[in-house]
C-alpha cells in the first residue's frame, strides 16, 4: 500500500515541529504519602497534567527497560525497523542499578508503539516501499504525540515492549495463526506476539472443568484481565439451580459460579495498574435464573447498606458501653456491673434497642476490665473501591439481560413467560412477562444493573450470521459479535481535527481514518490470543474497532446543543466518513491481501447490512432481509467491495 505523508517529511524527525516538555507525576494518599511518583519524564508540551499522569502511571513500562540497546539485524527488514534488544556489554559497565529501569519518555512510548505496527506490516506485505513503512512509522509517532489518535489500553501496555527493548517472559498458554502457513501455533514468549486487543467475548460451556467449560474461563479471562483487556460471556447455557447433573444430584445453579468469577476477577489488577478487571456478564431472559440474576446487585447493595449503617450504629454504642466503664467513680467491681452502674445499665439497653449483639455488649465490658480505654471498630463506608463493596460480591462486572422481540411483544401484549430449564428445555416457571419487566427496571433504578442486550436487533445487523449468532459482547458492549472472537479498538479525537476557524479539516480526519484502520488491521496479524478459538477465529473474521472521541466537545466549541439537530447532522457526517473510509481502505488491503477467510459464506448478510446502513441513512424504517433481492446496482457495488475487505 502507499503512505501518503500529510503531518511529517522525510529525512526529519517527526517530533522536530512538537515541543516537549520536563512534568512530575505522583499519586499520594489521602494522608499525604506517596503512593507513586516519577520525576523528569517528558511529554510533549500540549500534554495536560491529567494525560502525563495516565502515560507514566499506567502506561509507561516500569521495569525491564535496558539503558544500553543493540539492534537485532534481520535481511528481509528495513534496517531502520530492525528490533532491539538489551546490549549486555554495555550494560555490564554500568552500575548494577542503573542497567535497567522505567520508560521515562513519551517518544520511547510512541516509538515502541508505531516502530512494532511498522515492522508487522513489513512482514505482512503491507507497504509497497521501504519508503511508504517510513512514511508510516513517522505520521503515526506525530499522531500520537499530538493526540489525534489513541489506541485502547492494552496496546499501550503490550504492544513494542519486545520489538523496542527485547522483553519478553514465559508463555502465558496463548495462540496466534502464522500469518504465511495460516497455521495455529502455540505461543513460546510472552511479548514476541503482543496481546492488543482490548475487547473478548467468550464462549461458556455447561461443562465444570474441561476446556471451554466453567473453571476454564476463570483461567482465560485471568490471561486478559492480566494484559490489560476486557471480556464478556453469556452464560445462558448453565443450567439452572436444581437442574440433574449427570452423575446424579442437583446443580448448584448459575449465581454460584457467577460469584466465583467476579470474586477471581476482583483480585486481578487490570495490565497491573490500579483498576480492576472488566468484565460482561449477559444471561438470556428465559433462563430458568433469571430472577436471582436479576436482582443480585440489588441485594448486594443491600448488604453494603447493612454494612456501613451496621458498623456506624455498632461502633456508637460499643464505645459507648466502654465510656460507661472507663468513667466511673464508684468502686472498681461495680463498674462493670450493670446493676451497680447506672450509666452502663443505660448504654446496655440503647445498645440492645439498636440490635447490638449482646456478645459484643459483654466483650466490651471484658475488655474494660483488663484495663482497654478504647475500640477500635471498623466503620466502613460507601466508597465503590472500600472494604464495604470488596466483602460483597458482583461488584466486579457489568450485567445485562438478552432479550429477543418475543419477549418485548410479550410485554406489550401482557402475556405469560416461559423460564426454560437448560437440561431437557422443559418449562421451569410461568410468569407475567410484565412482572419480569417490572423487576428488570427496579433493579436497573435501585443498582444500575442489569442492562439490556436488545438480541434480535443486533443480530438483525449481524454481518456473518452464517457462521453463528451473537450471544455477548464485551464489558462496554461497543464490540457485538460471535463468541470466542475478540477487537482491538483506536479512536480519534475529534478536537485535534477541528480549524482555528470551527471549521472540521475533512482531509486530515479521512487521512487518519485510513492510517488508523491499518493499524488496527496489523494488530490481528501481530497478536496473540488466550485461547485456540479466539487464535482461529479473530484470523477467519480479522473483527478491527475504529471510533472518535470528544465529539460532545466538539460540538461545545462549535456553541452547539448536544441534542440539536445540527449536532446530530455533524455526528452522522463524521460517522459516515469514518465508515466509508474504513470500508474503501478494508477494500484495499483485501485487494493486495485477499479477502477474510470467513468472507464467502457470510457474502450475501453482509451485502444486507450494507442495504440496511443506505436505508438507514435516508430515514427509511424498512430494513433487508438476506432473501431481499431488490436493491440497487450502486449499492450492490459499493458492498461488494467493502465486504471483501
């Protein structure tokens, strides 16, 4: 492909036009102690506080960086795209402490980062020229440095650490298809193949220990959640609480597995960083658990209200009954005898009127005995990150409902619902679909969970219903697709494309949508996956995931209403153009690279969801079908070749 440059020239550094400057960043306790703090990194000087804090605290590489490096010579590779690795003779002049450290500039982050898509789409076949690899190499460096772009998470914790510092580690029991034989192959390092993708969904079966069953996924999503991504799973093919097992006995339902997966992924640091594990959890509406899914969080809620008013209440009146016995003048004996001291006769009765267990009532009374003055009981509080929310469980994921058409009717019509039990497909329960409905919003209202999976529609916009239906999507639900596939995502910053004169420069923005789609295009070829069937299909389907970002302040600097009608018209504008970008240069690269194995079967569906994007677009409610024949010959040809991409 040819690289056009717009942002850099050739022969000059793409950083020569951008100042950077020296920043601090640290992360103190609310006591005032340091938690986190490094000193002198550099950043380009446009960088607020807040964007050097989220680069040195979550995405710089904090150990392992060698401070004398060597290039790896490779013949088939340009030399300016050869690896690094560390120079262990100039390292062993150094100080033992100085040999390796921490990435101290965001240039070694960008460098990392644009150097490792480069030499992957060198190896790809994705540059016509040595000249067009450099071209890309440089506008993605300034790109990144002028935050026009930004890919999700896990590239900037993963990607390049072994292509720019030779880091690497054992296999971590990941995948990866061989791009030249189209073989699966067994990851034999940690870093060699990057894990970018920040998106999973995955398959769960009603299977306790083998491969693709419960205890397996615990293990799978563990391999994300430590590389920084996210995933969703439906779990609907679990049976349910009092379903037969096999070897005779009743199961112990889905809530009891789903409490064992959101305590594993809480105790996993997401990449390493402070924030824990995102996860999805999607059960379908006619499952036979539906309503203990349902209300789960409302009950948990419950639990750390009980919590922190129950410690506060507790603490009051334990300290009470202490004060009781410390401040007394009467004889020693007699301070501890609610008979001879009045004051603690009094506190005994607030304390037991307000639920105190006695034991606690007696163990204070123990404890003034032997000379204590003072408690200290654990007051907890309503802070999502506090003891409070860590004692209860499904704090960890995001929960929805799937719901299909039949259901939504059944609500309209006041119709009975059939829960299914998994085991025989007999019925479970009948309820009142309204009921149901009922409950879904009160817990929504009273929790924030769950939240809907509208099943038909999505599938109504499916683009390879051939190869299976859409169960799931990841903890976002922006990535909607099979099980056991997986996205990695980029977006733009609509700001940095606006003019001095409000104006939108569409030139620029279409030029990164192209560059951009490379990209993420390159990162399934370079990745690795936690599982064979993520491996397999993530290479049939090669699903990428390009947006923008800041479009409510866009529209804020335009003096635009968020809700307007001219806001909404920029919106589809800009989501058009992305969209007919992204397909032209998917074109492109099938051209040269031919089309997605999974492509043919799934030609006519997507040829659909083509036709229903046009009818979209001119307000029409109608949409195609796949046995609709009646579209025009444009349309026809312009999905031709974007669904060949």
């Amino acid at each position: 492909m040819r690289i056009e440059r717009f942002y850099t020239k050739a022969g000059l550094s793409p950083y020569s036009s951008l100042a950077f400057k020296s920043a601090t960043s640290e992360i103190r306790n609310p006591d005032g102690s340091i938690v986190f703090r490094l000193e002198n990194i550099e950043v380009p000087e446009q960088f607020s506080q807040v964007a050097a804090d989220v680069l040195a605290q979550k995405y710089f590489r904090k150990a392992g960086v060698p401070a004398r490096l060597k290039k790896v010579e490779e013949n088939d590779v340009p030399s300016f795209l050869w690896r690094s690795v560390p120079d262990e003779a100039a390292l062993a002049a150094l100080p033992e402490k100085e040999r390796y450290g921490s990435e101290m500039s965001a240039k070694q982050v960008f460098d990392r980062l644009a150097g490792c898509w480069t030499y992957w789409g060198w190896k790809g076949g994705y540059f016509k020229s040595e000249e067009d690899a450099q071209a890309f190499f440089d506008e993605q460096r300034y790109m990144l440095a002028r935050q026009m772009v930004a890919p999700n998470s896990p590239q900037w914790f993963n990607t390049g650490l072994h292509w720019a510092y030779g880091i690497d580690g054992p296999s971590q029991g990941h995948h990866y298809v061989d791009f030249k034989t189209g073989k699966l192959t067994k990851s034999k390092s940690s870093y060699e193949h990057p894990q970018p993708h920040a998106c999973f969904i995955q398959g769960v079966a009603d299977d306790l220990v083998n491969e693709g069953g419960i205890m397996d996924l615990w293990v799978r999503e563990a391999r994300l959640f430590k590389y920084g991504s996210g995933t969703g799973s439906n779990f609907s093919m679990l049976r349910g609480e009092g379903e037969k097992l096999a070897g005779g006995g009743r199961s112990s339902g889905l809530m009891s597995f789903l409490k064992i997966g959101d305590r594993a992924a809480g105790a996993i640091k997401s990449g390493g960083t402070t924030r824990r594990a995102a996860k999805m959890v999607v059960v379908d509406v006619d499952h036979p658990d539906i309503e203990a899914y349902i209300d789960w969080k409302v009950k948990e809620e419950q639990k750390v209200a009980a919590l922190v008013t129950g410690s506060k209440i507790v603490s009051k009146h334990l300290k009470a009954v202490m004060k009781a016995c410390v401040n007394c003048d009467g004889p020693a004996e007699s301070c501890f005898d609610p008979e001879k001291n009045p004051a603690l006769k009094r506190e005994i009765k607030f304390a037991r009127r307000a639920q105190v267990p006695d034991n606690y009532i007696k163990r204070i009374i123990q404890f003034a005995k032997q000379g204590y003055k003072d408690i200290d009981f654990p007051v907890y509080d309503t802070d999502w990150d506090s003891e409070a929310y860590l004692t209860v469980a499904g704090q960890n994921s995001n929960n929805s409902v799937s719901l299909k058409d039949g259901f939504l009717r059944a609500v309209e019509e006041d119709k009975d619902w059939d829960l299914i039990r998994r085991t025989d497909g007999k019925v479970h329960k009948t309820l009142k679909a309204r009921d149901l409905w009922e409950q879904i919003g009160f817990a929504a209202w009273a929790s924030a969970d769950p939240g809907l999976h509208f099943n038909t529609t999505m599938n109504d916009w499916h683009t390879c219903p051939a190869s299976g239906p859409i169960r799931a999507s990841n903890p976002c639900s922006e990535y909607m697709f099979l099980d056991d596939t997986a996205c990695n995502l980029a977006s733009l910053n609509l700001l940095q494309f606006r003019e001095s004169d409000g104006s939108i420069n569409i030139a620029a923005y279409e030029h990164a949508v192209r560059l951009w789609t490379i990209v993420l295009e390159i990162s399934v070829l370079m990745a690795q996956f936690p599982s064979k069937e993520i491996a397999e299909l993530s290479y049939r389907y090669r699903t990428l995931g390009l947006g923008y970002a800041n479009i409510g302040g866009l529209l804020m600097t335009m003096g635009l209403p968020y809700d307007s009608k001219e806001g909404r018209a920029i919106c589809g504008a800009l989501t058009a153009i992305m969209t007919g970008v992204s397909y032209a240069t998917s074109a492109e690269m099938a051209a040269i690279l031919g089309a997605f194995p999974g492509y043919k079967k799934n030609r006519e569906a997507m040829l659909r969801v083509m036709r229903n994007h046009q009818r979209a677009a001119h307000g029409l409610v109608e949409l195609g079908t796949v046995e609709d024949g009646a579209f025009n010959e444009r349309v026809l040809q312009a999905g031709e070749v974007a669904a060949m991409a």
